[in-house]
C-alpha cells in the first residue's frame, strides 16, 4: 500500500488535523477488505472548495491499459485508489463509508450502466475525458443563461469570487500595462513605425469593470503623455456570453467610439479574431483560463494514465430531486440533458408536467449542479503521441512533465492551451499578452495540493497548468513569465505575461 499525506502544512496548522484521524479508518477498512493492499493507493487531499465534485471518500479504479499493452519496466501494478478529503474527515464516518465503497467496488465492474435504478446513484453520462463531461454543459449554461441565474440569487456572479470581486479591475495594475504600453509606442513612433490603429483586445470583458478601468486611465494618461494615442485606440470586448458583453458595453458607454464587442469561444479566439493577426499590441484575459475545459493525467508508479470522469447524482439527492419536479430518478438523466440543450425557459415549455415555468425550470438546475458528483477512474495511455491535448497539440508535450520526478497528477489545461495557441498569433512583434489567473507556478503544486475541479456559483473551476503553458509558449518562440499579483496582499492571482523571444 502507498500512501500520499498532501496537505502536510495542515498538520502544524492553527486547527491541526491528524494523519490518525485522517488515516486510520480508512486503512482500517481497507485491512478489513478481501482488496489486495499491495496494489492500493491511498491519496489524501485537502480540498478547499466549499462546493465541488467530490465526496469526502472516493474509489478510484486503476485501468492499466488494454491485454498485450507494453509494460514499463519496473512498473507498479496497482488496482484502486481511495481518495479522502481531509478537511471533511473529522465530520465524516471514514470507516464505514470507505467499507461501503470498497464492497460496492469488489461487487461489480468498474463501468455501470448509464442508467441507474432507483435505488443507485443517477448516472449522468458514460466514462470520459473530464473535458468532454456533461459539468462543461452546466458550465457553458451559466454563462448563456446568466440572467436568469443571478435573478434567482439575488446576486452578480463576481459575488462568488473571493473578496466579491475580480482583480481585474485594479487601478494601480492597469496604470502599470498603460504606461508600458506607451512606452513601446513611443519607441514605435519616433522610429516612424506606429501603425495608425492601435489595437486592444480583452478576452472574458466580465461585465466591464475592467475594461472602464483601463479605458477611464487610459484617457487620462494620454491627455497627460500628449501623443493622441486614445484618439487610435480600438478596444474589442469579447466573451462568450452576450448577456455579460451587454452589461460591458454599458459600463463603457463613454468609450463607445473605442469599443467593439465580440461574442467568440475563448477556446478558438482567432475563428471571429483572425483579421488581427501580428496587430494587436495587448492581450488582457482575467479569470478565463481556469473557466475552460481541461483533463487530468497522471503518472503513477512507472505508467501513463487519462483520468476520466462520470457525471452523477447520489441516490439521496436524485430521490429528493426526482421528487420537486413530479418525476422518477431514472427520468432525470433525460430532464438534465433537455435542460443543457435547451436552457431553462425552453425547458418549461417542453416539460410542463415537471417544471412549469422558467422560474421553476431554473430552480431545477441549481439544484441539480449543487447534487453533481463525479466519479473518476484512471485509464492506462498506450502512449503520449496518442493523446490531442489541443488541436495544435500532441500529447507529447507533456512528457518533461509528467516525467520530472515522483506521481504526479495535473491538469492538462486543454481550453487553456487551445485558448493560448490560437491567441499568441494576433500579438504585434512589440505586443504583450498579460492574463490574471489561479496558476499552479510549478509541479510541486499539483504533488502539495488539490487544485480542482470546484465549483463558483453555477461555474466550473480549476487552477491552471503554468509550467505546462510556459513550455507550450518556448516551443513557439515567446517568453513565457508568471509573477505574483503585484497589487493585492493575500491573493492566489498570479501574472503571466508573453512576448516574442528576442
């Protein structure tokens, strides 16, 4: 049996928690188990979302791969890993919920039906990669239906950031891009070699607030410079809900004869941005990357793993559930796959005897998302060179990675790379592109600590692969740099910026 301890800084914490508290009931129902315990692993993490995908105990059957497979040399051959949340240990029967759960494993194959009876979780979708789980279909439901969500609340989505707002729309931090950016222009300029239009582009504008600040100092400091670069300035606005961009443009509304505004797929920037391409000089995302759909691999004990997911409800909640909108459990997978497909307000209209308005309709969903769990498992990769991490990616740029050192399990951050390969092309040979994100700065982060996926309101997230994207961003010729967010104390934001290398 291996055991990985990852939030070992818990232990000499204010409210210490305990490897024995921890620890010990789960390995005292596995040692009552008939599972072979040289091929077990257990991990234990803690897990910092208030709401996420995860129970406090989970099972995690190990695939190596497919019969006559090749086996690395030196390999371990391992069956299962349980999975414990540390910081709902104390408030969780760990004995009997991992015997349960290891009964439950022992009884049946690792793949159950799509469909489940009563009596059993509510299984949602087939096994997967996690970026093709249905969670990215609430995700993209959020933001196209946002309206509707934040009446139900009563609140603005960035109430559900930390501190109730974004970074982004720091005065002090969009002063400091500002006058970089003058001082490039400057160079430009007196060399003659200043184009007439001067692009900007934000990608995930939010509902303005940062895009006010940058333009409202932006004309500020031009009127102060004196070289009438507010007067060339062309500022586009793109996100993917027009509910959002609507609610940008009237936040600049003074601007308005320097904004342009796009709804576009933050994965695939260049299908409504190509025309841009070597012109922009500034590429500011904030809290974007972390919001795309990624998969998880893993390199554990000498083999390459996917991990891959299962969207479900747990018995109890798809009972009660099933119960608000007239129906039985087993019609739930139906109801949830019409409500990603058609949104709320249609919903009512096509399932009247379970939910009878747009109100109610919406009701369901956030019920629904507070219930989804996910099951996971690890499939063995024949090879890296089979895996597209990104349709201008191979998998096998993940190799350093996954092969610098001790198990390690990460994200791919596949919307993210996407996102950033099809962006780096617009920049101007002087451009800059700077993003405000949730970084894991290096491995050691994803060997420490649970990184995602969580749940924000009715969003997915999850922290990004920085090393992953600096490597991506060698290999194509731009230097790739991460800082900590120089303007707030205490905050997970880090900077990355790339420019072409010189």
């Amino acid at each position: 049996m291996l055991v990985d301890f990852r939030p070992h800084a818990r232990l000499r914490s204010t409210n210490p928690v305990t490897v024995e508290d921890s620890l010990g009931p789960v390995v005292d129902a596995l040692s009552r188990s008939a599972i072979d315990l040289s091929r077990v692993r257990v991990v234990c993490d803690w897990v910092q979302y208030r709401h996420s995908f995860r129970d406090a105990v989970q099972i995690r059957p190990i695939l190596s791969g497919a019969p006559g497979d090749p086996v690395p040399g030196g390999a371990r051959e391992d069956d299962l890993e349980v999975a414990v949340d540390v910081r709902r240990a104390a408030t969780t029967a760990l004995r009997d919920v991992t015997g349960e759960l290891l009964r439950a494993h022992a009884a049946g194959p690792a793949a159950a039906p799509v469909a489940a009876p009563e009596a059993a979780d509510v299984v949602l979708e087939d096994w997967g990669p996690t970026r093709q789980s249905c969670i990215w279909g609430f995700n993209a439901l959020y933001w196209t239906a946002l309206d509707l969500w934040e009446k139900a609340t009563g609140q603005a989505y960035e109430q559900a950031l930390p501190g109730g707002e974004s970074d982004a729309r720091n005065q002090e931090s969009a002063r400091d891009v500002i006058l970089e950016l003058f001082s490039v222009w400057d160079g430009l300029a007196d060399r003659s070699a200043l184009p007439p239009e001067l692009y900007v582009v934000e990608l995930g504008v939010g509902n303005g607030g940062q895009a006010r600040v940058f333009l409202d100092e932006f004309r500020e400091l031009d009127a102060h410079h004196g070289r009438g670069y507010y007067r060339r300035l062309h500022y586009l606005m793109c996100d993917y809900s027009a509910h959002v961009l609507d609610l940008a443009r009237e936040a600049v509304a003074e601007h308005t004869d320097h904004v342009s505004s796009f709804v576009l797929d933050a994965t695939k920037p260049r299908s409504a941005l190509g025309f841009l391409q070597f012109r922009v000089f500034l590429i500011y995302i904030s809290n974007v990357y972390d919001n795309l759909p990624t998969d998880e691999v893993a390199q554990l004990g000498g083999r390459t793993y996917l991990v891959e997911s299962r969207a479900h409800i747990p018995a109890a909640d798809a009972a009660d559930l099933a119960a608000s909108v007239d129906a039985r459990p087993d019609q739930l997978p139906e109801l949830v796959h019409k409500l990603l497909r058609l949104g709320p307000t249609l919903l009512a209209e096509a399932a009247p005897a379970h939910v009878d308005s747009p109100e109610a309709a919406v009701e369901f969903w956030r019920r629904t998302w507070a219930a989804v769990r996910l099951a996971e498992r690890y499939v063995g990769l024949a090879g890296l060179d089979t895996y597209q991490l990104a349709p201008a990616v191979n998998g096998e740029v993940l190799r350093p990675l996954l092969e610098s050192g001790a198990d390690l399990r990460m994200h791919v951050s596949n919307g993210a790379v996407a996102s950033f390969t099809e962006t780096l092309p617009l920049l101007h040979p002087y451009g800059k592109l700077v993003c405000h994100d949730i970084f894991a700065r290096d491995l050691g982060a994803y060997r420490h600590g649970f990184r995602g996926p969580g749940k924000y309101d009715g969003s997915v997230v999850n922290w990004v692969n920085g090393p992953l994207l600096a490597h991506v961003g060698r290999r194509r010729g731009f230097d790739v740099a991460y800082t900590p967010f120089a303007h707030r104390v205490g905050t997970n934001i880090v900077t990355m910026s790339a420019r072409v290398r010189d």
